[in-house]
C-alpha cells in the first residue's frame, strides 16, 4: 500500500491517500477544497488515478474537495446512507467494502459526532489501519452538540466499534491540534481522557459541559458539503 498524510494548517484537517500500487488506483479521504490542486500534485508525482473520493461525514468546518476532484479527474464521491448531501455518487452503509484496487475498505458507521459520521478501517499484511474522522481523535473525541449528534451514540461508536479493533490497530483521525499524527486502539483506551469514565451517561455529562463555540465556517460549509461544495465553484 501507498499511504499519504496530509496536513491543512486552516482547519487542522488531515487529508490520507490510500492507494494500491500495483493498479494505480487511490482514494483520498477527507480533502479539502483549497487544497484541491495540492493533491492534483501529489498524485501526477506519484503516477495514480483517482478512484474514491471518501468523506467520513458532512464537515462543518471545512469545504469538500470531492466536487472539484470529480471535476477534474472523474473520480467517485461517497458518504455516508445518512447525509443530507444529494449530489455523490454512492452512498455507502455500514459494512460496506469500498475497493481501491486489490485494497478493501470497509465502512463503519459511527455516530455521535453527526448521524452520518462513518470511520473506515483497513487491514494491509495483517496491519489494521483506522481512520476515524471527527468520531475519536487522538486523547479526544469528536463535539456532539451539533447536526443531530449523540454523545449517548458516540461512546458506543468507539467502546463497541473502534476499540473492539486489536491493541495495535493505527488510528488515524480526522483534525489534530496539538500536531500529534497517529495513535493506536491501546493508547486510546488507556490514555484518552474522554474515555476514562464508567458509561455512556457519564460521557455524555463530560460532552454536555464542553461549552464549545460553533465552528466559524459552520453555515457556509455544512450547505456547501451537502452540495458537493457548488456554493464555491
């Protein structure tokens, strides 16, 4: 497997591209939309075709590359069953595989952050990856007070789903803010203060006592993502 992690120094979100050497074929997960010809770049330099463009949930914080992306390479745009989005070209379910050449990827949903939060793992030689958008970042996890989240359903979403993967799963998250890069199931069980309590009533007093403000590009990006970012083409 090719694997790529990139960074956007504007909304603290990391972008991977995932790809099957032998085909050509990647995906990329979570781009943005200014960073559009960035990953035009990276993928001419290292000879891929685009197949997949994969989002983990509608973001509030951020537009979308996947318009621009189909648009310029006649990629496939997915999200999740649950999104309010009308203009992807498949919507993808829980247990679904999403293929990138001999690559499988199967979709998890997860919510809590929003209804149509999805994480995706992969397996490559017995190495499982995770990567988990907005639902468990690293020692955190994802706001739920928003776009008909649930901390409720976001607790279980990672006890039951994301932490049931092996100790040495890698997780990779949707945004960092203190420039961390990867972490693993074991580390997050053990040392995420977000999970250190006894349930999910417990999680969900934590979540209700964050008092965080809404993400300043919530209302131009939440209709823009719903609209494969047509709002800024």
């Amino acid at each position: 497997m090719l694997f790529r992690q990139y960074f956007d120094h504007e909304s603290y979100t990391y972008t991977y591209l995932i790809a099957d050497p032998d085909s050509g074929e990647a995906a990329l997960i979570d781009p943005v939309q200014d960073k559009t010809e960035f990953y035009l770049q990276q993928l001419g330099e290292l000879k891929l075709t685009l197949a997949q463009v994969l989002d983990t949930h509608t973001h509030a914080d951020h537009i979308s590359a996947n318009g621009l992306l189909r648009e310029r390479t006649q990629c496939k745009t997915l999200l999740g069953v649950e999104s309010q989005s009308t203009c992807v070209d498949r919507r993808f379910t829980h247990g679904d595989i999403i293929e990138v050449g001999a690559l499988r990827i199967t979709a998890l949903h997860t919510p809590g952050h929003t209804d149509d939060s999805y994480s995706f793992h992969l397996n490559v030689q017995g190495q499982d990856y995770l990567f988990t958008g907005d639902t468990l970042l690293i020692r955190g996890s994802g706001r739920t007070d928003f776009q008909n989240g649930n901390a409720h359903e976001q607790y279980h979403s990672i006890k039951d789903i994301l932490l049931s993967y092996p100790d040495t799963t890698l997780i990779y998250p949707g945004h960092d803010y203190q420039g961390r890069t990867v972490s693993t199931v074991a580390e997050e069980r053990a040392h995420n203060p977000r999970l250190q309590v006894r349930d999910s009533n417990a999680y969900a007093e934590l979540m209700a006592g964050l008092k965080l403000a809404s993400p300043k590009m919530m209302d131009v990006a939440v209709p823009a993502n719903q609209a494969c970012g047509q709002s800024r083409v």
